[in-house]
C-alpha cells in the first residue's frame, strides 16, 4: 500500500514539475488519512494476486501557467482521490505487473489572486518490474498518463494539462524520468 502511495506522490511531483517549468517554487502532495486494503488472494500453484481501492483525502500545490488572467499561478487543490489497483506478481516472485487508475475532485485557489477553480483530473499508471534469483530488481519501466482540468468559478474559463511520463528502474531499485511530454490548453 505505501508502494502505491509513493508511486503516486512521485506523479504529483511530475505534474508539479511539468506545471513549475515557468520558474515557481515547487511542491509535494501528500495523502491526510491511511487507506483501507481490499483484498489479496494467494495460492501457492497460482500467481499472487492483489487488488486494492479506497477514497482517500488529499492535498497538493500546482502551478497553472493560463490561471490569474494568464500571468500564471499556483494553486492550492484539496478534495478526495480515488483509486483503485492490480498488482500481479509470478510464484517465483520475480515480476510484478500493475495497472493503478486514480482520479481527483476537488477544489483549488490561487495564492495571489484568490480565484477558486474545480479541480478533476484522471491517471493510469502501468508497468512491470522484473527481480533476479537474488531477490533485488533488475529492470523495471512505468508509464504515466496525468489529465488535469481546471474550471475558473468566477469566469468559467477551463485549462487542460495533459503529462504523460515514463519511468525506468535502475539496478539499485530506484525509479528514474524517462522522458515526458506535457499539453497545456488555455480556453
């Protein structure tokens, strides 16, 4: 479970990053309350299945270069996330394979100018990592995929920032940028 939490938090960190290209301070999200565990199934002929889904509390910065008339802002979001996971892992426990989709409602205002914006966005999240006969990961990649959509109370302008990033594993384990790409659209 905090497997998934980190993973997450790491694609906030990339949206924020992709978001705070325009010179701005940058951010961390974090989750305010523990989730609950769906279920896990096991069998020791059959791979080790694992499902889990909660709606949880959540907070994060973003800067959002078409807000505050198009000079550029950041935002404070709160409102719930939402997610559901699978996570497949081989009886030898040498692969795992996920697929997490999450979305976020809420709400967000800016810091200087005060406008308040409903905030939704939708993610996937895919990938596999494979372990050698020594327990430790040998390869692994993500793929990242961030829709994020603002509606502006006071004017009813919309922005869009699509971020769709990859991720591979060294050999120590860690997960490292790949390469993004990000969309901004202004309405």
């Amino acid at each position: 479970m905090f497997n998934v939490q980190l993973r997450y938090a790491a694609t906030l960190m990339i949206a924020g990053a992709t978001l705070t290209a325009c010179d701005t301070e940058p951010f961390a999200p974090r989750a305010e309350s523990s989730v609950r565990a769906a279920a896990v199934s096991t069998a020791a002929s059959a791979n080790t299945i694992y499902s889990d889904e909660a709606t949880v509390p959540f907070s994060f910065v973003l800067y959002a270069s078409c807000a505050n008339g198009g000079e550029g802002e950041v935002l404070q979001a709160n409102g719930n996330l939402q997610y559901k996971g699978h996570w497949i892992t081989t009886t030898q426990g040498q692969r795992e394979h996920h697929v997490l989709v999450a979305s976020f409602i809420g709400s967000a205002i800016g810091w200087e100018s005060g406008e308040m914006y409903d905030v939704a966005t939708r993610e996937l999240s895919q990938g596999n990592t494979a372990y050698g006969n020594d327990g430790i990961p040998d390869s692994g990649e993500e793929l990242q995929r961030i829709d994020l959509r603002l509606t502006s109370r006071q004017t009813g302008a919309t922005f869009e920032v699509i971020l769709v990033g990859r991720f591979v594993q060294t050999p120590t384990g860690e997960f490292v940028l790949d390469g993004w790409e990000a969309t901004t659209r202004c309405n």
